[in-house]
C-alpha cells in the first residue's frame, strides 16, 4: 500500500504559478531573438562586436546563477524564501529591456558600454527572477502527475510568452515602420509593449502564489563562498541524472539561441520578407507548440517521458539537418520547417523542469535537505554559458561570412552561413540535447520508487532503495 500522499492542484493556483512563464518566455526571447539584429542593423554595431556584448553578458549571468542558487536556499522570509527575489527583480528587469531597444547617440565605444551595461542588468535581474521562479514550481507538488499537468499549463503560457517575446515585436515593427516611424523609433516601442507584457504577467504570478512558497522549509545553512560554490558544484556533479539534465539543456541552448537569433536575419536576407510578414511565421511557431502540448502530454501518461523526450528532440535535430540541403525558400515550406522544429521545442520545455524536480527530489532523499534553488541555478549556469558560447559563435561566424549590415543584399557567403545558422548548425545541438538523456539513469518507474521511500522515510516507516538503486549512484 503506498503511503505517498497526491497532492491535487487547484486550477486556480496551476494558473496563477504558471501565467508567470507569459513574462518569462516574453523577456528571453525578445533578447534572444532581436537583441543581436538590433544591434547589428539598427544601433550601428558590428556583429563581432554585437556578439560578443551578448557573450559578455549572458557569462556574467552564468557566474551570478549559483549566487542567486545559494542565496535562495539559505534566505528567510514571512513570504517564503522564493517570491521576495522575485518581486525584487521585476522592475529593473522590465525597465532593462526598453533601455536595451533604444538607440543612442553616443561615440562608438561609449555606445559599446551602454549597450553592455544595459545587457548586464538585464540579466542579473532575469537570474534574479528565473531561478526562484521555476524553484517554486518543485514545492507547489511532488506528485509526477500533477507536475507534468501544470508544466502543460506553464509551456503554454510560455509558447504565449515567446508570441508576445517575437511575433508582436516583428509585427509592431513592420506596422509602425510602414506608418511613417523609423526602425529605431519602432523598436522602442516593441521594447516598451513586452516591457508591459512582463510587468503584468510577473505581478499577476507573484500576487497568486501568495501563500504557496512554504515559510516553515528547512532551509540551507550555506552562506556563499567560492570554496562552497565550487564544493557545491563538485556534489552536484557526481549525480548522474543532473549531469544528463543539464547536459541537454546546453546544448538545447545552443540550438535556440542560433536557431533565434538567426531566424530574423533568415526571413529577411534568404527570403527576403518584411517584419510583418515574419511575425506571421513566430507566431505560428508559438501556436503550433502550444497545440502539441496536449498530445505530448498524454504521451508522457503513457509513456516514460525521458523516452518521449528524447524522440522528439533527436528526431527533430535530424529534420533540422536535413533541411540544409533541401533549402527552404518559401513561406509554405518555412511554415512545414517551423512546425517540426515546433515539436523538439515544445518537448524540451515541457520535460525539463519535471527532469530538474526528479533531480530536486532525489537530492532531498540523500542529504536531507531541499536544495531546490542551488539545482536550478547550476542548471541555468549551463544553459546561459551555452548562449553565450552561441552568441560568439554566431557574430563570428557572420562577420567571418561578410555580412554587411549595411547592404540590402547580402553575398553567397553571407547567406550560406545565415543559411546554416537556421538548419544544419542548430539541428545538430537539437539532437545532441535529445540523445544525452537516454544516459539517464532516471526512469518514471525508479523515481516513483524513490518518492514512496521518501514518503515511508519521513513518516519512520521502513523502505528499500533496491528499486531506485541506480539513480542515487
């Protein structure tokens, strides 16, 4: 008789946790997608130089990820030990992102910094605002079900989010340019209506979830030091399963921020359509995830999602490569591109958080303690060193290629590096991501195997390890 208690969410909580991932997704993508073609096409900015800022900047939120991973475990609050970095971090977040769309005046080198700045800030405040964010979600339930429900609910405010983060800014920018207002006038105002998005999303999480982030927690006595962060990492590292976990998130990091950042130069230089035009395929992007996440979901009732996981993730890494050599010219043809690509996707964020709360739940059942917030935060190490490894690569394979941000046509060599940065180049990072987890040694049945000796632990009763053996190794 099993003596794991389920814990049932309300819908009203599922929605008010998970509405928060509208701000999230909204603020990564627009940096992710636009930050590098502004820079480049409207702030007057090499793409050597464009690439590295962004580099710069998301290594600096890399090294911040286990002081803000720390600082959560060990904080105390009457609101929790989440939801305080949160409520922090909302406003320069918000305020960050309408200073990184603004064009300036300044010297050269003077705009370099500003630009380089803005970027930091934004950064520390988005690690400020995601590591507690996503933390609170591994507390809210440990019940497998219930946690791949609400992360149904939480990619689908989050596909909504990526619709506001890249369609709504393409399609202002088209309208507005074709009203009269110039391109850096038109970003502005991109920037300042996904600044809203986020404001509004993240308020109406934050106010939700109050009450939820439980105040009576044993909480990590750690204070930050190198010597612990770095005793921390060596802990985390001998695990297995969290290798595996945040092994695909680097390299799915590396396919999105390519595959993103590279789609605007695409649509306009390859296929040469107008912003407008592009927003109709990000938002078919977003609207074919969000229509995959049931049928995903329902797999994974069936199905052990690390397999699940990793069928679309190498599968559509695979399409991706393919796609190289057939070439993709027109709109339908971009359209059937996006949709496959829409399912490695959909699959990645809908498994990713419940892989990081498996890893939560089986550190807990080692060493006693709930290091929620030092997990996700070496995750999030990871996947932003593998933007910032993209975001590199990426300025320097363009400025390598000889685009000319200057020129309405770009040569051979510039397209077929755009080219590559859409297809073969990402495809190859997709199905890496997908493939590393089948090293897991974390199945549906070993972990639910782990929670019931968890449940028996806590409540003095005995329990055998035998079944779930391999994962604690």
């Amino acid at each position: 008789m099993s003596v794991k208690e389920k814990k049932t969410v309300p819908l009203g909580l599922k929605l008010g946790y998970t509405i928060g991932s509208i701000g999230d997704s909204t603020a990564y993508n627009i940096v992710i997608s636009f930050l590098s073609f502004f820079l480049t096409t409207i702030a007057g900015i090499s793409p050597a130089i464009a690439g590295t800022i962004s580099s710069i900047a998301i290594a600096w939120d890399a090294v911040t990820d286990p002081i803000l991973g720390v600082m959560v475990d060990s904080s105390k609050s009457k609101n929790g030990k989440r939801r305080p970095f949160i409520g922090i971090s909302l406003i320069p977040m918000v305020v960050s992102i309408v200073f990184l769309f603004m064009k300036v005046n300044f010297p050269q080198a003077q705009k370099n910094i500003y630009y380089l700045i803005v970027v930091l800030i934004f950064w520390t405040s988005y690690t400020a605002f995601n590591i507690p964010y996503y933390s609170l979600g591994s507390v809210i339930t440990n019940d497998d079900d219930e946690r791949a429900k609400i992360a149904g609910f939480r990619e689908a405010m989050g596909f909504v989010g990526i619709f506001c983060g890249t369609s709504v800014p393409t399609f202002l920018v088209g309208k507005l340019t074709e009203a009269g207002w110039t391109d850096a006038q038109s970003w502005s105002m991109a920037a300042v209506v996904a600044g809203a998005i986020v404001l509004i999303s993240v308020g109406m999480m934050w106010k939700a979830t109050k009450g939820h982030d439980p105040v009576d927690e044993q909480t990590s006595a750690e204070k930050f030091s190198v010597r612990g962060t770095l005793d921390g990492i060596i802990s985390l590292m001998k695990t297995k399963p969290y290798v595996m976990v945040i092994l695909s998130a680097l390299f799915c990091n590396i396919y999105m921020t390519l595959f993103n950042s590279d789609m605007l130069y695409y649509t306009s230089y390859v296929m040469g359509i107008s912003e407008s035009s592009a927003s109709i395929l990000y938002a078919i992007q977003s609207a074919c995830s969000i229509c995959l996440i049931p049928f995903i979901t329902k797999l994974v009732m069936s199905h052990d999602k690390r397999n699940v996981y990793v069928a679309c993730m190498a599968g559509t890494g695979a399409v991706m490569i393919l796609a190289k050599f057939i070439g993709i010219r027109t709109i339908p043809m971009a359209i059937a591109y996006i949709i496959v690509v829409g399912i490695g996707t959909c699959a990645y964020w809908l498994f990713i958080f419940n892989f990081l709360y498996d890893v939560v739940d089986l550190d807990e059942f080692k060493n006693g303690k709930k290091r929620d917030g030092i997990i996700m935060s070496y995750y999030s190490l990871l996947l932003k060193l593998g933007g910032a490894v993209a975001s590199f690569v990426l300025g320097m394979l363009m400025q390598i290629g000889g685009f000319d941000p200057e020129a309405a046509e770009q040569g051979a060599r510039a397209i077929g590096t755009i080219e590559s940065l859409f297809t073969i180049y990402p495809g190859i990072f997709m199905m890496l991501s997908g493939l590393v987890m089948l090293l897991s040694p974390v199945t549906r049945k070993r972990i639910e195997a782990l929670r019931e000796a968890q449940a028996r632990k806590v409540q003095g009763l005995p329990y055998d390890t035998a079944e779930f053996e391999e994962v604690l190794k």
